[in-house]
C-alpha cells in the first residue's frame, strides 16, 4: 500500500512532512510548530537554517537530527552527519546528501555565501517517492544528474539573496526534470514568474503555496 505523503511549507526553507505516521522536517525556522519531530534534516549552519530554538521546541529523546558538522556542534547532543554522496536509512525512510553551493553569488571575489562543503541537499526517499530538497545552493553541475534520480517533488530556492533567483531555479527545475516543483526561499521573488518559466517548456507542474499550505504525493 503507497502512503499519502503531505507536504507543509512553512516559509522561508522550512518544511514539515508527515508520511506513514512519522513527522520530518526540514530547515525549521520560519511557521508553527505543533507536532514533535521523528527527524530533523538541517542543510547548513545560517541562523535561517539552523535555528536551535525551533529544534529544541520539536525535538524528542529519540528524534534523529541529521545536519552539517559545524551545526552539530550548536544544536548540542546527538546529531548525524551527512557528506554528499552518504545515506541513511531509518524505518521506511532513506535520506541522502547531495551537493549545495554557489558558483555565482559571493560576499566579495573568491569569497561565496555558500562555499562548497558548507552545507547539504537532501534527497529524501519514502513510499517509493522521491523529495529533492536544495538547500541554499546556485544551479550547480551535480544537479544536472539528478534528472535520473526520477524526483517527484523539488524544492528550490529562488530569490536571488544568496541563492538562484527565478530564471536560475527554472532552469535547474528543467535540468532536473521532477513531477513537481515547489519553490521556496522566495525573499521578494515573484513566484508567478517561475511557474511561467517553467511551465512554458516543460510538463512540470509547479505548486505555489502559501506558509503553512500543503501538498500532497
């Protein structure tokens, strides 16, 4: 029997997925937080990423918290880490790191905001569908593979702070090809704009939502 997964975005980068009874989320930061966590994927050290003040709020004894090294250390406990390429499984859920860096956006030359290693993408696999969740990441050459991962649903940045901005994030949805496309880190960013990119070339159906509103698998 295939589980309905639900989808929460939460604002910003955050959010929250339930599926066959468990509850992950994902960057908590912005949004309500009602439910107590399963899992915890945090994709890099930012404070709008690695908010401890949401993780210890939804954090049980036996949740699994998953983030970089260096927001190990500020989350306190016990936490796993993933590097690109490692996975995990737990129960009926597998969680893989993927790359997540700039190529285009620096605090000064030489210098990006997200330098590679910084920080991680999640491929979250469960009930036979696939979650690609970016990160704060440019459209790099390693998602150019993700096109054979089969993604059911993406979630990438595109407000052009830090990250891509709406071409860019079209472009990457393109190149990666899911069933569907989520954009989120929006900043100031014109969604409308990204869907109709998108939707002009190609059958990807890109979901808008609102903080706090769902989609389902």
């Amino acid at each position: 029997m295939v589980s309905m997964i639900v989808v929460k975005w939460l604002g910003h980068a955050s959010f929250q997925i339930n599926v066959d009874g468990k509850v992950v989320y994902i960057d908590p930061y912005e949004g309500e937080y009602t439910e107590k966590a399963d899992m915890i994927l945090v994709t890099h050290s930012h404070p709008d990423h690695c908010d401890t003040s949401k993780i210890e709020k939804i954090r049980k004894v036996e949740t699994l918290v998953i983030a970089p090294a260096d927001c190990a250390s500020k989350i306190g406990g016990e936490v796993r880490s993933l590097k690109p390429g490692e996975s995990i499984n737990v129960g009926s859920i597998s969680v893989e790191a993927v790359q997540a860096y700039n190529i285009k956006h620096f605090m000064f030359p030489g210098k990006p905001f997200h330098p590679k290693d910084l920080g991680v993408g999640y491929l979250l696999n469960v009930s036979g569908k696939t979650i690609y969740h970016a990160g704060d990441t440019d459209f790099i050459p390693e998602m150019e593979k993700l096109k054979e991962r089969n993604i059911s649903l993406a979630l990438l940045p595109s407000g052009g702070t830090f990250t891509m901005d709406n071409k860019e994030a079209a472009e990457a949805a393109l190149a990666i090809n899911p069933e569907a496309v989520i954009p989120m880190h929006r900043r100031r960013a014109n969604p409308e704009d990204f869907k109709r990119i998108v939707e002009a070339s190609s059958k990807i159906k890109v979901v808008l939502l609102k903080p706090g509103e769902e989609y389902r698998l």
